[in-house]
C-alpha cells in the first residue's frame, strides 16, 4: 500500500498549500447548500402533524448536533494520531477544530433547549441525551483550555491529545443513550442504515443542511488550520519566503 499521501498530509507546508486552494470553496459551497437546506425547511416543508411549526428547528438543531460529534471523533483520531507516530498536523489540527466543534455542541444544545420549551414545557432537564452532549461541549472547553494556558507547547498537545481520546467514550453514551436509557429525547429521525421516520419533503432539506453543515465545518477548519500552520512554523524558510512575496 502507498502510504505517500499519509505523510504528505502531515507536512505543514504541503498542507497549507492543499488547503490554500479548497478551504474557499469548501466553504462557500457548505454555505450555498445550508441556505438552501435552511430555507428549504424553514419556508417550503409541510408542517409536523404533532409538532406544527415547531419542529422546523431541525434543521439548525440535527445538523449541529451530528457535527459536535463528528468533529470530535477527528480529535480522537487526530490525538491517536499524534500519541502513536508525533505527526506534527495532528496537535495543529486539534487545536483549529476544538473550537469549531464546540460552537457546533453549544448550537446544538441552545437550540435543543429553545426546541425543548415547546415540546417538553422545559429548557432543561438532566436527561441522558442532553447530559452527554453537555460533556462534549466540556471536553472542548477542556481541550482549548489546555492548548491555550499551558506554555509548554509539547505538553499541552500531549495533553490535549490524550483528553482528546479518551473524551471517544462519551460518543457511543451520547448516540445510543435513548436506546439505553427512558430519555425524553426522542431517537433519531433518519441514518443511513434504515428508512426515515418523515416523508422526503421534510428529510431532503434536512440531508441538504446536514451536508452544508460538514462543509463549512470543513471550510472554516482549513482556514483555522492555516493560520495555526503559519504560526508554528514562522521560523520555517518557505514561510519566511511566504511572507516576504506576499508583503507582509
């Protein structure tokens, strides 16, 4: 197997280069598609026989709540991929994503409590779905704090690579804790395993908001990314050389 692509992906100069070309129009085309995705849901859907219009918050709430957990699921994978091989991109991408996703959590859990008052006559309550996705917004506090307080730069990605791991249990509590437990959180409305449990008019925009949500996730990381690169290696020659023909 060539592995070839796999340490091109760890070189911070190629990296930026790649990232140079797509991050702009990653970006745009997850806000095009989450436009039509939002508008499409919140204007044109039929409304909900039990729920009427309230449940147009789907569309905001489902794609950020997917995307909290998506988005830390690559800091796992990022952490384990700094502890076992020291790939310099890992940490750098840890610390561009952490707080992208957890906008996404924190988006995710304001809007389930402005869905939640409605539906539930509550803003909160200590239910397991929404315990465990409040322990994700805190790993990402966590993780940021430890990048951003502890001067020692090799400690804090060590550190926040471990947390980063070990923070994957809670993934697995926050997707099936209202098949472990009596939640008030109702399961999930469609996956890519069975059929939808709503008719295509309200699923499709919902698919189309969740496909903008990755790809400005995406866009806004490369984008965090390249700023964090141009950073850490300022003392490297092509970013020197960078420098001097932009004019900066």
């Amino acid at each position: 197997m060539n592995w070839v692509w796999f340490h091109k992906l760890g070189s911070p100069k190629w990296f930026f280069q790649w990232a140079s070309k797509w991050s702009t129009p990653v970006f745009y085309l997850g806000l095009l598609c989450l436009l039509v995705g939002v508008i499409w849901g919140l204007v044109f859907a039929p409304t909900d026989y039990q729920q009427g219009e309230t449940y147009r918050i789907i569309y905001v709430h489902v794609p950020a709540a997917v995307l909290a957990e998506s988005c830390y699921l690559s800091l796992g994978v990022a952490g384990l991929v700094y502890l076992v091989w020291q790939m310099k991109m890992a940490p750098i991408f840890i610390k561009s994503m952490a707080p992208v996703g957890a906008a996404m959590a924190a988006i995710a859990l304001i809007s389930g409590a402005i869905w939640g008052k409605p539906t539930w006559g509550t803003w909160w309550v200590w239910d397991a779905r929404l315990t465990s996705v409040l322990v994700l917004f805190i790993l990402y506090m966590g993780i940021i704090a430890l990048q951003n307080t502890l001067e020692d730069v090799a400690l804090a990605n060590q550190a926040a690579a471990i947390v980063s791991v070990l923070g994957l249990i809670n993934l697995p509590i926050i997707k099936y804790s209202v098949n472990w437990w009596n939640t008030l959180h109702q399961p999930a409305s469609f996956g890519l395993t069975k059929k939808p449990a709503m008719p295509m008019e309200m699923w499709l925009p919902l698919l189309i908001s969740l496909v903008g949500f990755y790809f400005l996730v995406a866009g806004l990381a490369m984008w965090r990314m390249q700023s964090e690169i141009l950073l850490r290696e300022r003392r490297s020659q092509w970013v020197k050389e960078k420098v001097m023909n932009d004019g900066v």
